[in-house]
C-alpha cells in the first residue's frame, strides 16, 4: 500500500468512527431524559390501547423491545399480562423500576426487564406475543443490523406467535427541510430547565436513509445554558420493510396505517405490521 493509499484507508477509518459516534449518539440521547420522555409522550395514548387490546386478546406472556419507562409495558401490566421488556437505555430502565416500585405487587410481579442491544440480546424463552413498539426499530440502521434483529425476534417468537412493530412513515416534508434553518415551536415548560423557547434542525442522509434531529432548548433562564439533544431515525419505506420481514423469515398478516385497524394509505403517518413465522423458512 502506498502512501496514498494509506491516507485514503485513514480517512475512511477515521470517517467510519465519525458515523458511529454520530449513530451512538442519536440513538441514545433521546432516551437519557426520562422526566422530559414522560412530559413530551404523555398524550400518545393511541399506541398505548392498541397495545393494551392486543395484549389481552394475546393472553399469553409478551415481550417488548423499547420498553423504555414502561409508557406501554405499565398498561398492559396492569390489565394482568406479564410483560418481558429489553431496552438499551440504562436510565430508562432505571426510571421504569423505581415507577414499578409505586405499584401493586401483582403488577410489580408481572413485569421482568433486561437490559441489552436489541440485535444481540437473546433470553433462551419463547413468547406468543412479541412487539417492537414506537419506532424502536428505527434505530437499526444497516441492513446488517436489522437481519441480527429478525433473527433475534425468530429466536423468541413461539411456532404461532405473532410480532407486531410499529414504524413512522417516511414525510417527505421532513426528509426535504433545509438544514441550516431552524424551525421553531411554542414555548414550553421543559420538566428540569423551566420555560424554554425550542428548535429543531433536520438533515437528511439520502445515502444511509438516516434522518438526524437536532433538538435545542435555549431556557429562558439565562443561567441554565442552551443545550440540545440528537436524534437519529433510519427511513424505512413500506415496500423495504416488506421485503425485510420477508427475506428473514416472515408472513406478514396485514399491515395497518393507525391504531385504529385502517388500511395503509399516502396519507398514513404511522405503519403497524403483523407478521408471523413463515413456514419453512430456513
């Protein structure tokens, strides 16, 4: 290898570890705030019943991915499932337990959590039921690191379970904002920094089918500085993520475009797709 050579391996190296830190970040920061999660979703109620009604019909005991503080777990819990969750955020999981601990202990009893990488993380049990819920799944950016989280799902799903993974559609709107301008939203009160005035950046990655965040509190506190916290979604397009489930050995059931059982349309902002083991997958 020449000296040139070497300098472009060194580039595309150093650019790589880039990415990654870029990905780590956007795929954890969000989820370092519990107070302002539980704030910000406290109205998404329609995910919660969807999930509520599916559990119960289902019976048997679940698992979740992106169990998080529990804003879905919890329900189901507490109309008597037992509910296996994973997640990767530690601070989540911790806000979960302590809200656990303010339970009843029927409740407390039913719920069970793991910490892990949702790609790697395998428990050795079967489930009838197994859900990837609000856009968790948008945090597996590579063809490779939704193949490892399929087989992960195949590893759990029992012989007629079902999976169930909800996913934002992609908004060209979003996807088309110009990056260098901030789009503003109405003040609010932010759980630890008080009144804060609140921006977002999007950017884009058409190649990697990544869109980046950036969310910026500026308090109106000028004692508190201004602070910002990324966000990193992959874009999955319906007819991809068809053709996900069905090169890792998948049958999808139907897919839904809201909570309520409506049918997927251009003007659908959420996907929900059923999927079941394909028989004779290998």
């Amino acid at each position: 290898m020449d000296r040139s050579e070497l300098a472009r391996a060194k580039r595309s190296h150093a650019l790589k570890r880039k990415v990654d830190r870029e990905l780590i970040a956007g795929s954890l920061a969000h989820y370092e705030d519990p107070a302002y999660y539980t704030s910000t979703y406290r109205r998404r109620i329609d995910d919660v019943q969807f999930y509520v009604s599916l559990a119960t019909k289902n019976g048997g005991e679940m698992l979740e991915y992106g169990v998080g503080n529990g804003r879905i777990a919890l329900p189901i819990a507490r109309h008597g499932v037992r509910v296996t969750g994973i997640d990767h955020s530690a601070t989540m999981l911790r806000d979960l337990r302590a809200r656990i601990e303010d339970e009843p202990a029927a409740v407390a009893r039913r719920i069970t959590l793991h910490r892990g990488d949702m790609r790697t993380k395998r428990l050795g049990k079967k489930f009838s039921l197994v859900i990837c819920s609000f856009n968790t799944a948008l945090h597996l950016y590579t063809r490779a690191d939704v193949e490892k989280f399929l087989a992960c799902v195949r590893s759990h799903l029992s012989p007629r379970g079902r999976f169930v993974v909800d996913l934002s559609v992609p908004a060209i709107d979003d996807l088309t904002r110009d990056p260098k301008k901030a789009y503003t939203a109405p003040k609010f009160k932010h759980p630890s920094a008080g009144m804060v005035r609140y921006t977002e950046h999007f950017d884009y990655d058409s190649v990697r089918q990544v869109l980046f965040v950036s969310m910026e509190f500026h308090p109106i506190d000028r004692k508190i500085p201004t602070f910002s916290t990324p966000l990193a979604h992959r874009q999955f397009y319906p007819r991809e993520w068809e053709a996900l489930l069905h090169y890792n050995g998948f049958a999808v059931d139907r897919v839904d475009g809201d909570f309520h059982g409506g049918p997927l349309t251009n003007k659908s902002d959420v996907m929900v797709w059923h999927a079941k083991l394909r028989s004779g997958w290998r």
